[in-house]
C-alpha cells in the first residue's frame, strides 16, 4: 500500500525462527497480558480517561462525537460516551487476547473499524496518534510503579499496531471512496 501506517506497523514486527512474522516478544505478550489484568478491572472507566484525555488535549476530538456539548459529570454519564469508551476498552481488549495472531485475527476488524472513521465529517487519520499517547497516559497513571519502561514499550507496540491497522484501514476506504468518484465520473486512477 505505500502509506506510513504500513510502514509503521511493519517496523513493529521480527522474524520467528519458523519463518512467520511476529510483532511481539514473548517477554512482551507476557507483560501486556498481565498489566492488562489490572486495567480491565475499570474497562468503561479507564476508557473515559482516555477519551477524556483526548478531548481535553485535541478538543477538535471531541466535535466529532454527539457528547460534544457535554462536560464534567454530565460527560461521563453519558450513555453513547459510556457505551464509546466502553466499546474502544473492548477493542483493546481483543488485541491482548488475539496477541499471538493479530494479523489473522484482529487485523481485518481494526481496517473495518478504520474504515467507518471516512464517514465523520472532519476527521484526521492523524487523530488516531491521540489515542497512542492518550492510552501510554492513563496506563501509567492506573500501574503507577508498575508503569516501567519495558511495560510502556510493550504497550506501545500494541497500540502502535492498532492505530496503524486503523489508519491503513482509513486509507484503503478513502481510496475506495475516491476511485468510485473517479468512476462515476469516468476517469480512472490508472494511465
């Protein structure tokens, strides 16, 4: 595909002694699958802090969303931000269950998902890099001591995974999008 998130994702990934590609260590499917014992006591919870995170940081954000006139408590006891924040910790969820097959298994949805992100008027695939920083923000602060630098890497590597997935995703239907205007219009992108 050529696009950055392709080449971000395909930095994350090493070569198995069977000659299959990984993206993780074992060391470090073992330290985002403990850490996350941890985090999803508090899913809906901990995903308000990291939406809350972002809107505070990027409010452009948060104009996306239908809470976007909503603050303080009435934000966060919003049904569609509760079901949002709730939705995207189960995401994340996912990506720790299926770390040992995410291109087969979690890839496909994580490009479905990226995909849908093409019909919120004024979104920014950039804005899916918000979500790498807020997620690294309200980890460290829930594993406090617990936060150490191989814990963030690890994270790291599964956030950078998804927002990736999620950003190719994007790509491929704006691609889509603009070879059925193209047509439509009966001009094609290949010469």
């Amino acid at each position: 595909m050529g696009c950055s998130a392709s080449a971000q994702t395909q930095a994350h990934k090493k070569m198995s002694t069977n000659g299959q590609t990984e993206i993780f260590t074992e060391r470090q499917r073992r330290i985002v699958r403990k850490t996350w014992r941890a985090l999803a006591n508090d899913m809906t919870g901990n995903g308000k802090k990291v939406f809350m995170w972002i809107f505070d940081n990027n409010p452009k954000v948060k104009q996306l969303f239908p809470c976007r006139d909503k603050e303080g408590d009435e934000l966060l006891k919003d049904l569609d931000f509760k079901g949002h924040a709730s939705r995207f910790m189960q995401s994340v969820g996912a990506a720790v269950d299926n770390l040992d097959s995410l291109e087969t298994s979690l890839a496909p949805l994580l490009l479905n998902l990226g995909k849908t992100h093409i019909h919120f008027q004024g979104f920014k695939p950039d804005y899916f890099d918000s979500f790498t920083t807020a997620m690294l923000h309200v980890w460290e602060q829930e594993l406090q001591d617990r936060f150490t630098p191989e814990v963030e890497e690890s994270w790291k590597t599964v956030f950078e995974f998804m927002m990736g997935k999620m950003k190719d995703g994007y790509t491929i239907a704006k691609e889509e999008e603009m070879n059925a205007k193209n047509l439509a219009n009966g001009t094609s992108l290949t010469t």
